[in-house]
C-alpha cells in the first residue's frame, strides 16, 4: 500500500472515530474481543466435529514396499493382525514392490 492511500485509510479511520465519538483504544480492544470470540467460536465447532467422527471408519491399508514372503512382509502381518484386535477394525497388508530400474 502506498503511503498516499495508507494516509487516506488512517485519516478515514480517524474521522469515523471522531464521528463516532470512539477513542482509538477502545475501538482497538473491541476489534481485538471480536477477532477472540471468533477464534474461540470456530475452534469449538471444529474440535466439535472432530470429536463425531468415528475414526477408523474403513478398513486400514498397510503398505509394504517388497514383495509377498520376505521378513518385512510377515513382520507386518503380524503387526495388522495385533492392530486390528487392538482397534476393533480390519487392517490389512499390501505388498507393493519398488520398480526395478
């Protein structure tokens, strides 16, 4: 913003509060009231919808980046198998191989 219309802004703001009969630090403390309100408002209907949500609603997928019958693979079979007791939802393995270059 240029210093022209940064002026006109502050003479404008100077002259609705005269007009108003507000002093500058009580207009500044209302503003900063609402911006709090608004902030407490929408981090209480967000944390509110959070908290519906029933996570996991799907089966989880766990990825393995090498093929089916090596440690890795197995070791996470078993590692979906307690997960899934632990969650009370399904879990399951994936091999996906790197491609060969």
């Amino acid at each position: 913003m240029s210093t022209a219309a940064s002026r006109c802004t502050s003479a404008l703001d100077e002259a609705r509060r005269s007009a108003l009969g507000v002093d500058q630090s009580d207009d500044e403390e209302g503003a900063v009231f609402v911006r709090r309100a608004f902030l407490c408002a929408t981090l209480a209907f967000v944390a509110g919808a959070a908290n519906a949500q029933n996570w996991p609603s799907r089966p989880i997928k766990l990825i393995v980046p090498n093929g089916p019958g090596l440690a890795s693979d197995i070791l996470a079979r078993l590692y979906a198998d307690r997960m899934s007791q632990a969650l009370g939802q399904q879990m399951y393995v994936e091999n996906v191989p790197a491609p060969r270059a």
